[in-house]
C-alpha cells in the first residue's frame, strides 16, 4: 500500500487562540503547522520524527475567532532520510463560502529510530505537474537554507 502524502487538519479558531490585537496569535499557528506537518511525516515514514527546519513561513492575512480552520500538509520532496512538506492554511466562515489562504511554508523533517538516529523513508514520486512544481521549489528552499547555514558560520562565525 503507497503512503498517503497528505494530511489535513479542520477546525475553529478559538478566543484563546488570539493575541492582544484580537487576531489569531502567529506562534498558534506555527504551532498547527508543525502539528499538521508532523502528522504528515508521521504518515509517510511510519516513524518518530523530528523538526529540521521552516522555511519561508508566511503570513498573508490574519485569522479570526470563529473562522473555520484548514491545515493542509503534503510531502513534495523527500532525501534519504528527510520529508519536504508544504503547508498552506486557509480559513473562512463555516456559513460562507470564501475561503482565503491565510498561511503557507516548507517543514522539513527527519524521521528517527528509537534512539534518535535517522532512518532511510520511502522516496516521494511526483506525479501531477503541480506535484512537480512544488518538489522543485521545495528542492529550491532546501538549498537557500543550506546557503544561509553556510554564511551563519562562514559569516558570521556561528555553528
């Protein structure tokens, strides 16, 4: 049986979800993403795994209470041992039908043994030319973070 490469999470955005400014606090959401995006490479690797890194986390327009939440995560690249997975969140009114991108970015993670050490996961094939296009921005955001890793320490001196 292949491995599923989505996973998605619905729900509502609740009052102890906001920040000062009455909107949904930003770290709430990286929080969903991490959560959906773990589950997804949970899914995929059928293993523990861990968070390498996020990349290009966005934040298009605010969420508010009440609004119906979608979290949607999908591996579009995968290493040896890593998952590239892109989330978008979207949210709107249950009782309407404009729904808007609210949120998107790449999780990378790392599935693990028992002790903490990486293990191989099954090779993402994409199929659709969407599928495509967003493996190779994934693969595009994975060297831009192997980039800034280089001039953090080349640069700036930190390891």
């Amino acid at each position: 049986m292949k491995n599923s490469n989505i996973v998605e999470f619905r729900f509502l955005a609740e009052p102890t979800d906001v920040n000062f400014g009455g909107k949904v606090h930003g770290g709430m959401v990286m929080k969903w993403i991490d959560q959906a995006s773990y589950a997804c490479a949970a899914q995929w690797s059928k293993r523990y795994c861990v968070t390498i890194s996020a990349n290009g986390i966005r934040f298009i327009r605010p969420i508010l209470v009440g609004q119906m939440i979608t979290v949607t995560a999908r591996i579009v690249h995968t290493g040896k041992t890593s998952m590239h997975i892109y989330v978008v969140v979207r949210a709107g009114y249950p009782k309407e039908d404009n729904i808007i991108i609210t949120n998107r970015c790449f999780i990378t993670f790392l599935a693990t043994d028992e002790t903490g050490y990486p293990v191989k996961v099954d090779p993402y094939i994409p199929e659709t030319e969407e599928d495509k296009l967003l493996e190779e921005a994934a693969i595009e955001a994975k060297h831009f973070a192997k980039t800034l890793d280089s001039d953090f320490e080349e640069k700036l001196g930190w390891k």
